[in-house]
C-alpha cells in the first residue's frame, strides 16, 4: 500500500504513520515525489489498517494496491505519464507524439558524431543516442571511449540543441553522466543492478530503462519501481528483445509485452528495433509495428560508415536507411492517431 | 537443387537424369508443381554436376540452392506467391489485399454459428473460420464436434458464399475436411506431423500451416516444403506465438519471424494474435502491429457468447470488439499501401 | 474425477452413473485398465455428487482428484508402475533395476544392424532401439527405412531374444509397427499427436513416450493420459531435452523433470542423453547424472560406423565408448540403491 | 591470443610488444597472473604476427587461441585450476575433493546464524554461506541486514574455523565483503556487471561468479574472464538454473553446462540446487546428479526455520533433510572416484 502524505506533514507525522504500520508487521520504505512524501510497503494492509492509517493527522490518502507494483502502477496514476526530456522538454514521451531518438551504437570519433547526428537530424529525429561506456561480453572488445566520448556527445548535443542519451554502467560514474547528457540509459544487463537504479532515481535525470534480456514484464516494472522509489518519476520503458530458443533474429521483439506494459503502467514505452533484431531488414518492419500496437517511441542505431563500426555496426540503418524509414512510419502514427514531432534542430542541421 | 523438366518431358528423360544424380550420391525426391515435373534433391551439386544436368535432354532448367529451403525459397520463386481461397477465389493471401479471417475458436452449436458468423461478416472478414476437430492437451477436455461440426461449417459456408477454413489433425481426417471446407490448417501441434503434411499437401486444398510453438523459421518453412513437395504450392504461413520463458501473455508474438520469413519465402504470411496473445485487450495492438509489418492478413477468434465457449473463450473478441478493431484496422492498413477488401457477403448478411 | 465400477459390473450400472454426471454437466469418458470399467471427468465433482456417486449400484470407488491429471496421477496409484516389455518381460522399467535400451538412431541396413547389437549386447544394453520411421525436418532427409527397416530390427529380436522399441509416426503405421516390435515409441514430435497417442494405446503394447521439445511437465503427463484412458497402462516416459535459448547443445536436458515427473506419476521415467545433448562427450557424465537422480533408464544411441551414419551421427557413442560408459554406470547405480540387470543375451552375443 | 612475458621482463619489453600488436590493429589488454605480466588481444594474430611477437626480447610465449576464450580457456591452462579458499586453504574445488557450502539465504539474526551453522557444520558442510546484501526484484522486499550481516558471518567463521562465502552487489563494497569473507560471490543478476567483476577480480579474494540466468555458456565463460583479467585466477564458477518456458521448476538446472564448461575451462564448476529449482524435494536429487556428472561441489540453502525466513525459505532444507542429504551423497560421490572431505569444524561444532 501507499500512504501519501499533505503536502506540509511534519516528520513527526510520518514518524507515527510508521509506527503504525510497524505494529502490524509491515515495513514501510519512504519516498518523495513531486515534493510529497510517502510512505510504502510490500504487502496490502487490513481494510482495519487502512482505515486506522487514513484517520492519523498529515495523512492525504491511502492507495491499496493489489499486485506488487507500487508506483508504477495504474492503480497509482490513472492517466499517462509523459517524461519530457532536455532542458526545455524538447522530447516528450508518453503524450501524442512519437518520439524518435537516433544515433550511432557508440560514439566512435568526433568526424563519426557530426556525421551521424548530422544525417539523424536531417530526417527528422528529435533526440540523439550514443554510447561512450560500453557494456560488453568480452573484456577485449572495445569498451567505449568513456569520458572522451562523454565530451563528444556533450558537443553535438551543445550544437544542435537535440537531448541526447548515452548509458551508465555503474553506480559511481552516474553523476558525471549525468551532467553531460539529458537521459540516463540503463542497459539490458544492468535491469537488475539494483544499485545502480536507485543511483540513477536519485540524480534527477529522467531514466531509460531497457528490458531485461530474460525480465518479465513484473521484474520489469519493479525495476522502474526502484528508479520511482528514489523519487524519481519521469521513466521511460524500452523494449529491446528477449532471448527465445529462436536465433534467426538476435533477440525476439516481444511487441505484446509493449501492449502489456502500457495497460499495467502509467509510464511510457517505446522500443529498440536495433538490437533486438539485430539486423538493418528488419528494423523497418518492427518499428512501423511498434508504432502501431501503441509504444510511444524509438531507439535506432544509425551509422554513416557501418562496415567499420567498433561495436553492433551489423544492425545499424545508413543515413539513407533511416531517412526512408522516418518517412514510411509518418502515415503509420497519423493512422493511429499520434504525430511525428518536427525537430526544432531541423533547421538546425544545415548549420 | 531443383531440376526442372520441360512441360513435355518424358518419364524416361525424368529416370535418366534422376541417374545422373544417384550415380553422384545424391537422393532425389520427384514433385510436380503447375504441371511442371522436378527432381529435388537436399545438397547443392558441384558446378560439375550441374552443367551436366543442364544438357540432358528433357531439362528446363537447374537451381542450385544454398540454404536448406527449395520449394518455398524465394530462389526458387523471386515474386509473391498469392494464394487464393474459395470456389471463385473469394479469399487471397499474398496480394495487395489484406485478409481477415475470424470466427469462432470452436465449432459449438448451430445457433452459436449463425450468430458469429453474422457478425463477423457485417464487420467486413472475407473469411471463416471454426474447428470441428480440436487438439486438446487433455483427453477429458472437449475434443470438438468432429463430422457434425464440419456440416454447420459447410451450412455457413453455402448460406454466405465465403470460403472456410478449419483444422485437420490426422491424416485419415483429410479427405472428408477437404470436402467440406476451402482452406485446411495444421495446427502448431501438427506442424511435424510429416504424414499430415503430405495428405494435406496432397489434397488439392489451399493449406494454412501455423508455425510450431517451438519452431525455428527455418523448420517451420521445411514445413511448407512437405506440403509443396506433395505437389501443393498452395501454402499460407500463420505465426502464432512462440514459447519463451515470459507467462505474462500466453504465448509469444513473433512479429519479427513475420518480416523475416516473407524475407526467405515468396508464400503468404498471416498472424494469429488471437491464441498467441490469448488475451482480447491484446489482440487489436498485435493485429494493428502485424498488418504494418508485412504480414497478408489475421486470424481472429471471435466469439458472440464467450463466457460460455467450450475452448478457448477467454481469449475471443465479441462481435462489437471485432468491429470496432476492423475500423482501426482500415486506416493502418491504408498507410501501409494494402487494401481492406470488401466482402461480397457484407450483402448477405442482411439476408 | 474417477469413477472406478466393480469388477462384474453392468452396461446398465455404467450407463446409470455416466447419467448421474450429465446431470450435473459432467462430460465422463469411459475406459478400460486391468479389466476395470471407468468412467472419468475433467473437473472434479462436488463432495455431493461423489457421494452420491459412490452410492449407485456397481460402483467400487469414486477417486476426486485436485490436478488435471488422472490415470497418471500418483494419487490414482501410489505406488510406482513397473512396466514389463518383451514376450517374458525380458526388460522392466520403474522397479529395482536400472535398464539400459541401447542401438543406432536409425536402421539403415543389415550389416550395420548386426555390429551394433553384437556390440550394445556385449556391453550390457537389455533392449535395442532402431529407427525405421524417421521424423525429419526435412522432406529431401533420409526418411528411413520402412518396412525393410521393420524387418531387419525384427530379425535382430529373434536372433537375441531382447526386446526392440521403435518409433511410429501416423496412426496408419501402428498396427504393423506393434506386430514387429515390443515397445512403440513415440517421438518428440508427436507428444501431441492426440490420434497417434489414442491408436498406440489401443495396441496393447507398452508405448515410451518422449518429452515434447517445448512440453510442460503437465502436458507430457497429460499426453500419457490420452494412451492410458485407450487402456494402456504400459506407459514409459522420456525425457529427452527441452528448447532454450542456449545452443551450447543441441537441446538443454531437463533432469529437474525427471525427479518432478517421478513425484506426480506413478510412472517410469528415462532419459535420452544422446539426443538432448547430441554431443557424444556429453553422453557419459548425463548418463550418470540421470541414473543417480532417480530416473529408471537411458535411451542412448550406439553406432559402430558413426561417420557414415545417414541420420545424427554424431551424437552416437563407438561401441568402445558404450562399454566404457556402462563400466562407469554400474557403481553409480549401485551407489543409490539400484542394479543393473545382467542380460539374458550377454551369452547370445557370441553365438 | 596471449603474449606471457618472462618472469622479469621489463616495462620497455611490454611496451615494445605491445607496440607490434598496435600496428597489425590489435588492441592488447594486459594482465598479471601468478607474477607473469601478459598481454591479450581479442582477435588471434596471423602465423607471421606470431613468429614476430615470439622472438621480441622478454617474451616466454606466445598463446594463438581459437575461439573468444582466453585466459579461461583449456588450451591457456590444460590440467584443472584448484582454488582454495579460506586462510589455510580449508575449502578446495577442483581437484579430488566434492566440497560443500551450506547455510542461510539470508543472514537475519544471530541466534538463527549460530543454529544454522551448527547443523550444516554438524552434518558435514565444510565452508558456510550467507547473504547480507540481498538482491531483490522488488523495493519493498527485505533487502538483507548488510554491514550488521556480514558481522554476523564473521563471528560464525571465527568461531567455527570453517570459511564463509557472501554476495557483493555493487562495486563500492566489495573491499569491506573482502575483508569480513574468505570468498565473494557474484549473483546471477550481476554476472554482466563488469565493473563488479574488475573490483572483484582485483580484490585478491577467490570468486563464486554464478551463470546469468539467460547466459550461454560462453558469456559465462567471458564474465570468469574479465575477473582473470583484473589478475584473479581463483574463480569457480556455480550452475544455478536457467529461464526456461517450463515453470514447473523456479528455473531450469542445465546440468549439460555443467559438464560442458569443465570442458571448455579449467575452472572449477559447482552447482546450487537450491536456486534453481526452488523446490526443498528436488535439491536432494539434483545434488546426486550434480555429484555424478562432474560438479565440484554444491551450495546449498538451509534453514533450521524456514517457515519464518525472510527470503527464499520456502527452497530451503531443514537441517534434518541437509543431513539425509549429505549420507545418500557420500556414496555416489565416492562411486565417481572423489571424497567427501571431512570437515575440521566437526568435532568444533560440540563446542
């Protein structure tokens, strides 16, 4: 359950509610959301309890919930959340727009960022991705330009005026990635780096979440659950891919587990059709799919020299690519009744 | 390889070159596709071997293939494949159109039929569907109405002039459904049974092979090869959810095998998000997701009173869902660049 | 539910009590097993019914059972079924003994047939396996031998005295297939292949039925049910490898399956290293792990010739490698209670 | 491939070869093991980049390497790796003896750490686990007592001499769980948190690194890598359950990787039965089946009072079941040619 605080409660008052729910066994994690506090536990409450928690003094209201999602819940918040990211919300996620964030896998080299993001721009992304650390398999591989390439996504994003988002591996590097982009990604491996969640919830950056390669649709939520507990509302869901037993694709596009989320959470979704297929042919294919059955955006590698790709060159779309997708997937939005924002950087791109 | 003949090829032409190969240590399996005679073989010849098949009398002309598939390869056949359905070919898979079949998951009742099928037909589906013969997992479950079924299948078929579709589970079962129906399906539990396979592919029926729910695309297109091999080229794909380790939905939607296999094959692929998803709210997203990324059209479960269905209930539309989900169907479609067609028993149905 | 009648009980008592059940919308299938009429439901009865059930004339005892599973349940039978093959019962699976059935995946000709008994005789093997049927992905693989095959693996059951098992694929092959052999097998493909499982129950020999690829636990159990209710208690269970995501090997065994299977039916329970694994380094240390985790017997392939196999070679143990194999086996059978049986044509194999 | 210097190779000699390797594009990673500085490389270097390399001055040799595997690898370390743990070396995996780890899931009191430890040590366990930072899926659930815990664990191994092994969760606590235990443990949600695995590997403790649970073999094999890399070569590794669509089991022991990995490394390999079936009825028989295919030991969970555990009680053993458990293993251990050893804690445990 969750017991929302007014919004002057003392300490006092919050220390009682506490006490309160201590006695009948339920331990309650405390947290701040738009300025309120709150108080929250795992299990449901009696009706007894709840009604003796909402008649205590500095109590708003007293939110029973029936599964183990908390925060994320729609039982929480009826509506949609829409994240607006960037320093003037250029990108928003959640509302009627859809949302499109294109980039290289990893930022590779300053001539490679100005190319790409230049090609992203001009067809029509609102949002710049790029991976300065890089979440490998094998430590010989090449791990990502770290704080070098940190600079360089902080250039592009200077320059065009676009949001940008890049990964955070570990809990100690997410304050200077914090600093130099506007979203935090938190990769597939790390869905469960629980320290690393509360990390990014307490630095204020709104959170992308990748699914899990083997997450439910629950571990998934409570995940994001976590990022929310730390007083952090504004999450973004991606969906990247299961592994199946199927390997003709990279991983298996679970575009039902979009479908899924948006009915159990108020947060958005949108999906990666770059890794998850890992192919370039079917990248079009899936998102024109995404954008149908109802998620709320896009991650996309795009590279303007695949072949020489230090990481995932295989499944990025050229400039070419990516700019006959953005026009074949402007009818599919229209017909489900959302819009493709126009980039303020349009403009911007010729520069 | 596939060797074919000349349309006049004489059966001693056939033996002579079936030598050639034999003689090289490869097996061949004979077919006949468009009156066309073909000798298939698994491995690829040597350059060698091909040059000489290629001047014995009575040749056309030689594939040499490299990947496992033959019939089904779009090497084999560049173009898609449209298949038609239906006495006057009422029904086409593969074209520019695309194909909604929907009824209801079990032949139940008389009463039951007129009622789904009526509805189904205002909503603008150009074809049926309906077991009378029914895989269950448990033998004390309801196994379907068997011969009675398919006679209230033939009933609708007759009263509305649209072609039926609906399961045959063993291979003494194919004749009489082949006579009462326009379209037979194997069902995922079926997929490798090779007998079925060769009766169905022998039948002279258009066939409906849903995918294996644990089948790879390359097992599932070796399938289609059984049944073309059988001299039927008449073979329409239906992806129905996978296994994976995710319970959140019943099974799991692979809409990236759909853009996948139209890849490999010039056959038509459909989408069942009906017992995929096995969940109605989930159904309109995937159908909408399915029909923008490539797939020729769906299978629904509809159903008109799903409370009280035998099988599979919970997972059926109701004839106001159906319609409302071929409404946002139509745009989507259209943005697509594909067509809705319009049933030429929409009419009927008032009668 | 299961409704057990007396001994001599009447048409007209069994038609009475399936009467009492339609009453309360019971659907009861009726069966046969050790001369036992029975009556059996899907769901269970309310404790009224059972009651009055239990009162009616010629009924011995009314069985209301909690899961789905009924003739396989242990709570039909407590105690472990020991199923005896061959015309003596030369081989028993779920009693004391540990039984080895051993020989080459496919029968591919006489020669071959001779060696590899000769040699899984000489090493211990009770039973022999050989496929004449062959289920193949593919319609341009080796499809086996038939008949011919038939035939020669009957020769071999004369010459030793031990008992063969075989795979029968259609329902048109079952009666030819119990003439010429001791046990039917049913493969993986066809756990579901419901005629299949109905006409191999109706044989009246004992059936070894494989895991589906991608089968629960619930619905292997399930498809022993349908050969069960025919009226065949003579069921022995395969685990033979499940589909994961993980193709390290060709099929992840599911040895936890083979304990879980043991605890909810009465049932033997072996296991198929050789095709889960398919991997012949893998055999030996599987092998093992099944005989110390309470399976009753291993299902391995043996080839003498394995390079020039026509049908999964590479998986098959030498004949050095089975007798080695059977040589570690015996301490670890021993180690948790069990023996491995000495067999009768041990001395034959010199003749 | 791996470049191993001579023992007192210098900086220049390191530099220079490295130097070689920069200007045929291979980026060389280097190491330290047991004293020897080496250099590796992702990609094998050609037959005359090798010839090169070997005659630089200070080079010893020159490891090519086949597949991604390097220092994990059998062809860099043919004869098996044992790893001793504790200050004396009182727990050994990988050579002849089968080792034991039992104890709570979660530490949660002293009283329950003093009960518990006397039964595992009283039944034969020879090294004690015990989670003080749990990972949990959810916020809200307990989430282990942390410092508090790992002062309980540590009283339990002063006391009982017997070393302890404890999950790290996240980079900055590994020096404090290094210096309360003889061994850390990287749980299976963290086995791609590389930035844990290089403050693991630089710890100087031995390291328990669990499989993902959707890991293949050779991502696990590449997490053990990254701590040989940070200098640590006392790595075991612990099979404990994969995802699979079967729920009947918590998850799926994939015992074939077991057997698999000892081939493909020289690293000890052990098995948790607990986690992974979540069952208390199947730890016994998967712990027999882990004995007899080639595990070196096991870790299992124990509780003296489940019913009252505040994780994961409910796949606990009760002490009386830990101690059937260990008398039914000795045997099948001794049948495969290994030992039980016995405890030097036995007879402290009266105390």
């Amino acid at each position: 359950m969750i017991v929302a605080m007014r919004p002057r409660a003392t300490r006092e008052q919050l220390d009682y509610v506490s006490g309160i729910l201590r006695d009948q066994g339920l331990i309650a994690v405390s947290s701040t959301m738009d300025d309120i506090a709150m108080l929250i536990t795992e299990q449901c409450g009696t009706p007894e309890l709840v009604s003796a928690v909402e008649k205590a003094a500095g109590v708003d209201r007293v939110i029973a919930l029936s599964g183990p999602q908390r925060l994320t819940s729609r039982e929480f918040r009826a509506e949609d959340t829409v994240v607006k990211v960037g320093p003037s919300g250029e990108a928003a996620f959640g509302g009627t727009e859809f949302t499109v964030i294109a980039g290289p896998c990893a930022v590779e080299g300053r001539d490679q960022m100005f190319s790409v993001v230049d090609a992203v721009v001009a067809a029509g992304a609102v949002m710049v991705r790029g991976g300065a650390f890089k979440p490998r398999s094998s430590p010989y591989s090449f791990q990502g330009m770290g704080l070098a390439g940190l600079a360089l996504l902080a250039e592009q994003r200077k320059r065009t005026g676009l949001p940008v988002v890049t990964e955070v591996v570990t809990p100690g590097d997410v304050e200077c990635v914090a600093e130099e982009s506007d979203m935090l990604q938190i990769g597939t491996r790390n869905m469960q780096n629980f320290e690393l969640l509360r990390e990014a919830g307490a630095s204020g950056r709104p959170v992308l979440l990748k699914r899990g390669m083997s997450a439910t649709i629950e571990e998934w939520l409570m995940a994001a659950e976590y990022v929310m507990q730390a007083g952090n509302g504004d999450v973004v869901l991606c969906e990247r891919g299961i592994r199946s037993y199927d390997r003709s694709t990279r991983f298996t596009l679970d575009l039902s587990a979009v479908a899924e989320a948006k009915r159990l959470t108020h947060l958005p979704v949108i999906v990666d059709p770059s890794h998850s297929t890992g192919r370039p042919h079917l990248v079009g294919p899936m998102s024109l799919a995404a954008a149908s059955c109802g998620a709320d955006g896009l991650l996309i590698d795009v590279h303007t020299d695949a072949r020489n790709a230090l990481c995932d060159g295989a499944q990025a779309l050229t400039a070419q690519q990516f700019g006959a997708l953005m026009d074949r997937l402007k009818p599919v939005v229209e017909a489900v009744g959302r819009t493709l924002p126009v980039t303020p950087a349009r403009s911007l791109a010729q520069v």
